[in-house]
C-alpha cells in the first residue's frame, strides 16, 4: 500500500523523494522497486531518520497507546503538557533538541539548570511550554500551566467546565441521585468502609469543590455540583475523583 502511494504521488505530484522513520526502510524500497519497474525513467530515492523513542523503548506513533496527536480534539493542550512533563530527564534534554525551536545556548542553560536542581523539573517544564506554545499558541500553554498548577496547588473551582473535564476527565465516575459524603466516598472507592469514610472526614483528608469537609453525613447534591454537573473530591494531597451527578 505505501508503495502504491509513494507511486501515486510520482505519478500525481512529481515526487520524487520519500522520507520516513528507520523502521519504514522495507515499505520504502518497495515503493522505488514499483517505480522503477512501471516508470523505468523515473529517478526516485528514499532516505532515513532514527526514529524518536520514548522512555521505555516504544517509538511516537499512532499505532502505540498513549499517541500524541496535534489536533486538539484528540489531545487536549493540557494532556500534551501533562505528557511532556512527565518525561524523564534525560528525554527532557534530548526531547528539546528535537522539538523544540529554543536555540543551542538556550537548551544549554536550561540542561545546567536542570541537573543542577533536581526534583525541580526545569527541563520538563520548559519542554512541555514550548511545545504547546509551538502547536498551539502562547495563551493556551499559560493555561496549561496554570490548569497544571491548579491541579496540585490551587483552587480547582477557578477552572472552567472544559479545563475541569480536560484534567480530571479521565477519573470520571458517575454516580446517581443525592448521596451522603460517606456512602459516595465507598462508591467511588475512596474508602472501602464507612467507617474509614468517616475517619478520613474527620481528620481533614477529604475536601469537595477545594473545601475540607469533615462531616460524612453532608449530602452531596448535583445543585451544589460544579456546573450542575461536576464534584470534585480529593483525598489527601493528591488523589482526585471526578463525580458526574446523572
């Protein structure tokens, strides 16, 4: 199939080079065997890129889990942060030399910076900027890190219902009719029992809507959700649910 395409385009397009990723060599000699047997004139040639690789070895590409797309309907600015963020530090390096347009003297201060402060995350973040700001725009990449910041540090009410759905969507949990705190804590598996429902209540780990709650008993309604829609619940520091009222 590639072949016919690279013969398509000679044919349509008078191309007359084919480039792709290492992995591609057998899909793009086929494609000069075609030309050259249909087209015995043509001059066609293929060359080669070493493919980009994440951390665990797998190449960036559609056909892996997790693929990045530049459409914002099928990865969200913030998820395209999220992503880059998160990467190791040694890709944060090696991926600003390959994504980015930041100059050599830039990504060098930035590595400095990076490995002389670790568990600060310098090069993640300036990556995960730079490319949102590239794909998309300067104003969207401060939202992605103002959403980001949100998220671990902030007031997750200050997020409109679209940012709210693109950082918590993913641990969406729809639950129906009002409920006490306590019997939503053990639906959305928060808790196992009520009794640590309530002891998480009553020792602050439990806030809703940003707001520590320390009464199990409060009824959770879907007129005091977010939006008419949406309960945020975190336990602890760091672990979020997403309650849709239905």
């Amino acid at each position: 199939m590639q072949a016919i395409d690279f013969l398509t385009l000679y044919r349509k397009e008078k191309c007359t080079i084919q480039v792709g990723g290492s992995d591609q060599w057998g899909n793009l000699t086929s494609g000069l065997e075609l030309i050259r047997k249909l087209e015995p004139e043509a001059k066609v040639g293929v060359m080669t890129c070493h493919l980009i690789t994440r951390a665990d070895g797998k190449k960036f590409g559609k056909s892996e889990k997790g693929a990045l797309y530049l459409d914002s309907n099928l990865t969200s600015p913030y998820q395209l942060y999220q992503y880059f963020i998160n990467v190791t530090d040694d890709d944060a390096i090696k991926y600003l030399k390959v994504f980015t347009f930041l100059s050599k003297e830039e990504i060098e201060e930035i590595s400095h910076n990076h490995f002389d402060n670790p568990g600060m995350r310098i090069g993640q973040k300036a990556l995960a900027y730079a490319i949102v700001k590239e794909i998309h725009s300067e104003k969207i990449a401060d939202e992605a890190v103002q959403m980001s910041e949100v998220l671990f540090n902030g007031d997750i009410t200050t997020l409109n219902k679209k940012q709210l759905e693109d950082v918590l969507g993913d641990l969406m949990i729809e639950v129906q009719g009002e409920k006490m705190l306590e019997d939503i804590l053990i639906e959305i598996k928060a808790a196992t029992s009520k009794r640590e429902a309530r002891q998480f209540c009553q020792t602050g780990a439990i806030m809703v809507n940003s707001q520590k709650v320390n009464d199990p008993q409060m009824v959770i309604k879907k007129e005091d959700a977010l939006f008419k829609t949406y309960t945020v619940i975190r336990r602890g520091k760091k672990l979020y649910f997403l309650v849709k009222h239905i």
